[in-house]
C-alpha cells in the first residue's frame, strides 16, 4: 500500500475526519458499508477486478471516495424512503398521490411548537410561495416559506391573506405547516365561495360612490355633478405638476370611507416622496401601500403588482375594492427601467413593451355583474417636460371610462377644486345618475361650458354656496 493510501486510511487527515464525526465515516470511524452490508457495488466489483494496474487497495480506495461524493450530492446509492404521506387532521393519513420525499422533510421538522402567522401570499417560480408582511408588502428574508405542495393543495395564488401554522427554523423565516384560514374563512369555505376574477361578467358601473361630505368641503360635491364615479370605474386624473392632485385624492379617499364603510381602499403611492407618504398615512381612513423614491424600480413593480393582485382576490369573494393609484405615471417608468430590451424604442425612451403591464394594472378595474367591483382612480402627469411622461398619457388617454382634468391656472388663483369642467366627464354617466337629476345635470353642464374653465369654477363654487346639499342645488336648477 503506497504513501497516500496509507495516509487516507490510517494517518491524520483521516483521523481528523473520523473525530470530526464527518457523515463518510460510521460510528466506528470506518467507512460505511453499502445499503445491503456489502463494501462493494457493481461498480466496485467492476474496479475490484484483479490484473489491472495500481493495486487492488487502491481501487478499493478510489471506489468509497467516488461512493462519498455521490453519497453528498444524493446520486448514491440509499436506502429507500417509504412513501408516507403528510398526515391529515385527526392523525390518519390523507388520500390521493404520496407527497414527495423534500416535501415531506421540510413539512416535518419534529415536534418543534407551532406559532399561528398571518401574510399576503406571494408566489414563486418554483411554486412555492412566502407570506409577505401586510405592513411592508414586500418579499424579505424572514417571511414564513410555504411549501409547493401545499401551495398546489390549498391552490393558493398572489394575493391572498392566509392564516398558518407554522415552526421556526434557524436563521431563516418559519416553516409553513397547515393553512388555518383564508381571507378569514376555512380554506373548503373560501374555495366554495370564491369566483376566478376574469370568469366574472363585466357591466358598466350603476352603484355610485357619493364624494358629498360636509357643505364646508366642495371638492366632493363638484365631483358629483361633474364627474360621478361608480363602482368599478376606471378614472384618470390628468394632472400638471402641483394643480393638488394628492390633495384631491385625500378627499375621495375619505368620502368614500364615510359614506360607503363597506368599500375595501388602498392608496398605492409608487415613487413618491417619504412625508408625503407619512402625511397620507394620517389624513385618510384606508391602507395606505408606499414605494417611496428610495427605493429601486423592481421594489416599486413588486409593491404594485402584489397590491393588484390583493385586490383581485377581494373582488372574487365579492367585494367592493377602490385603488388610489399616485401615480401610474411613475409606475410606467419603473417598468420601462426593468424591462429587457425589445429592440424597438419609442418615442421618448420607452420600450415597446413597457406599457402592458401598467395597461393590464389599469385595465382591470370592472363591475361585475354578480359580484364585486374593482374601481381604479389612477393619476397621470402632463406638461412636466419630459417627452416619456407625455407619451405615457397618450398610452393611456381614451382607454378610461371617467377623466378628471385639472388645471394649473386655477391652482394659481387657489381656486380649489382645479378641475377643468368642460374637459371632465364621466362616460354613460346617466346610469350614475338618478332620473330626475339628469336633465338638470344636463342644463349645468350646458351653462358651465359656454365659459372658460376658470369663470365656470368660480360661477359653480358662488352656486354651491347657497346650498348645504347638491339636491337643494339641483331643485334651484330650472
């Protein structure tokens, strides 16, 4: 036996080895034999053969080595692992297909205690998925893992708000065991519940979200007689650098939430400056979802999509969800600053396929006819100088049903609301309005546009401060 068997075998790195407890090694400090008992395989047989070169021990030798490494990197041979199945409630074992052998080590840790976590699912490639943090919806190290196979079994999707039971591990986030409840409901409750959100019929909005508050506060109520909103809109605020568009957005917020409680609102902020996210956060009575300028274009995506998709899923259980959106402007750049190139650019720096995903974002706000609604109000800026920002609302001109036009000279005589009345509308708005408000809402309109926008603010503000309500308005209208 030659100098390096000799020290593979008996001399210090494989007494180091042996004391190290490495897992080539049996209790003993020799090496393991093979699954039945046997040193050699077929392939060790093979090499074993006498009358080739380097000596019988050595081949011995290299054929453990080669069985170690294989060993390590789960090729060898092993015993094989009974197909057990993860056991169900009660202890039995559940029916159907046995789980795989990895699914079943990472479901079964031992008999470590469970602690009940709570998080928005967020889907991965592999089909595994983590429960991302309502207070950050973003993806980190430490959210709770859930496995594939109890993705597939619960047939969870982005979106969803679950309940779990689940066990720490070390250094990483909790082991998701068992699914408890989903959108608060047991998961067989929600799954004969729910309706998959593109199956759903699509009908124009008819339920209207009143804006009128207090008489104090006309913002609402000019938005009620100049462009109603219902459930299910898809609006468009188009808006110039400060004409107080986030002031507008404020006051819909709340008026929503004081006159329809029922209403689910979110106020996605994608790159907006860190206080004006403090200061929403304390003005509106909603969830407010903030990417602010700080962070990176694929944090923005992420934070938006995963709000999308929250919203679908509320939609399908039946209910009626509004998305402040400030703005898809600056989410439009963020997937023009992640998108791979196409080869083909558009005016203004824009890839050709920039705009799918903010269309599809805006683009999902409907009515259904026998269930919720999804309404997406959504900010886009003009006139900022930048071509990208033009060519973005020309993507998305013409493709909402409700347009909100504010103006900048009305801003700078801090005339308040700043919306250009002749400019705003909402499309088939007689189907917000009730019968014998329509042909009144006509003459105002009619009167309102014979003069230039900044006359027809004022003339409208000096007419709805004589009344405390806009039906009192409207019955002064002859």
């Amino acid at each position: 036996m030659d100098e390096t068997t000799r020290t593979e075998r008996g001399g210090p790195a494989f007494e180091e080895k042996a004391e190290a407890g490495d897992e080539s090694f049996g209790p003993d400090g020799n090496e393991p034999d093979g699954p039945e008992g046997d040193d050699e395989g077929p392939e060790e047989v093979e090499a074993a053969e006498p009358g080739e070169a380097g000596g019988e021990g050595d081949r011995r030798d290299a054929v453990r080595r080669r069985r170690r490494r294989r060993r390590r990197r789960g090729r060898g041979p092993r015993a094989p692992e009974p197909a057990s199945r993860p056991p169900a409630e009660g202890g039995e074992e559940s029916e159907g297909e046995p789980v795989p052998a990895a699914a079943r080590r990472e479901a079964a840790p031992g008999a470590q205690p469970r602690v009940s976590v709570t998080g928005i699912v967020k889907l991965h490639g592999d089909h595994s998925a983590i429960l991302v943090s309502p207070e950050t919806w973003f993806a980190e190290k430490r959210d709770p893992f859930v496995p594939k196979f109890l993705v597939e079994a619960e047939d969870l999707e982005d979106g969803l708000l679950v309940t779990a039971e689940a066990t720490a591990r070390g250094g990483k986030g909790p082991l998701v065991q068992k699914i408890t409840a989903v959108e608060g409901m047991e998961p067989t409750e929600y799954r004969a519940k729910y309706v998959q959100f593109h199956k759903g019929v699509s009908i124009d909005p008819l339920r209207r979200l009143r804006m009128e508050t207090v008489p104090d506060d006309p913002s609402g109520r000019v938005l009620d007689l100049v462009a109603p909103i219902g459930r299910g809109q898809r609006c468009l605020i188009v808006a110039p650098p400060k004409a107080g568009k986030t002031t507008l957005l404020k006051v819909m917020a709340n008026a929503i939430a004081k006159n329809d409680p029922d209403v689910k609102i979110f106020m996605l902020l994608v790159d907006e400056r860190p206080e004006e996210v403090t200061d929403m956060q304390r003005s509106i009575t909603g969830e407010v979802i903030a990417s602010p300028t700080d962070m990176n274009a694929a944090h923005h995506i992420a934070v938006s999509e995963l709000c999308f998709e929250r919203a679908k899923r509320l939609v399908e259980i039946g209910r009626d969800v509004v998305i402040f959106c400030d703005s898809i402007t600056r989410m439009s750049r963020a997937y023009n600053n992640e998108q791979r190139g196409s080869g083909k650019i558009m005016s203004g720096g824009i890839d050709a396929r920039t705009m799918e995903k903010p269309r599809r974002f805006f683009g999902g706000a409907r009515n259904h006819e026998d269930g919720g609604s999804l309404t997406i109000v959504a900010t886009c800026l003009i006139d900022t100088g930048s071509r990208m920002d033009d060519v973005i609302f020309e993507e998305f001109k013409g493709t909402g049903n409700c347009e909100i036009v504010l103006d900048r000279a009305l801003f700078e005589r801090r005339i308040f609301p700043c919306i250009n009345i002749p400019a705003s509308g909402t499309r088939k708005e007689e189907k917000l309005y009730d019968a014998d408000e329509l042909p009144k809402i006509h003459k105002l309109r009619r009167a309102l546009a014979a003069v230039k926008p900044v006359d027809a603010m004022e003339l409208l503000l000096t007419k709805l401060a004589r009344t405390k309500l806009n039906k009192d308005f409207l019955k002064s209208i002859l």
